[in-house]
C-alpha cells in the first residue's frame, strides 16, 4: 500500500504527458538515441521490465527511500536530483527523465551502462539475463 500512494503522489509532483511506446516504436527510438543494434533485445527486455514501455513511471520508495525514474527507472540516489537543479552522476533533473523526449535518459542510462552494465537494473536481471529474449526483426528498420 505505501508504494501506491508514493505512486500516487509522486504523479501529482511530477506531472506529465505519459507516453506508452509499443515494441517497435521503442526499438526505432533506441535506434536514434544511438543505442547498439546488437544490444536492442536486452534494451527493450530491460524498459519492458523496469517501466512497461512508460516514459512517467516512478517507482519506490526503494529499501534505501530512493526513487526509479522514467522509461529505464533511473535511482536518485546516485543519477540524478530530484530537487529543482540538475545534480548527481548524471547532471540532471529527476524530473525530466519523465519526459516523452528519452534522450537526457537516454544519455544517462548509457552513462550507468558504462560503469556498471546491465546488472546496474534489478529488472534486466530478473527479467532478461540468460532468457531467450523477444524476436525484434519486424521492428529494427
């Protein structure tokens, strides 16, 4: 019950025009944020995961009272602030990595993927590490 009313509330700080992408619109937009081709099944398995395709989920509070933030649940606890200034590793706004627009998400997911890869996301490695992941060859242009 706690994680749905910070749910709840969290949605009136921060409110946002959600965007839902399906498999291939997410797959497209992966491609233009210039993530590898060879890396898309992981990519979309760990979005569908972690946020369902959703550009404004939040998600915690987490055992540590942080907060997951948009399509790739970025922490606030390390990546980004969620005061009124850009802040942490990734010098952002918690609040814009729920915009439809992925790309300062985008930026700091590849800056997570690079220090710690995929195990950084409790979803990819649930989900997806050492599964048979979704076909993507109707999606990737």
């Amino acid at each position: 019950m706690k994680g749905i009313f910070s749910f709840f509330v969290l949605c009136t700080v921060f409110p946002s025009q959600s965007k839902v992408f399906t498999r291939c619109e997410l797959v497209k937009e992966l491609q233009k944020q210039g993530f590898p081709e060879n890396q898309l099944k992981d990519w979309v398995c760990l979005v569908e995961a972690e946020s369902s395709r959703r550009t404004d989920a939040v998600g915690g509070p987490d055992d540590d009272g942080s907060y997951d933030y948009g399509l790739f649940q970025i922490n606030d606890r390390y990546w980004c602030n969620s005061g009124d200034k850009p802040g942490k590793e990734c010098h952002v706004r918690c609040a814009d990595l729920l915009s439809d627009d992925i790309s300062a998400a985008s930026n700091c997911t590849k800056k997570i993927y690079n220090i710690q890869g995929f195990s950084a996301w409790v979803g990819w490695v649930n989900e997806c590490n050492k599964k048979k992941l979704q076909d993507l060859s109707d999606c990737i242009l």
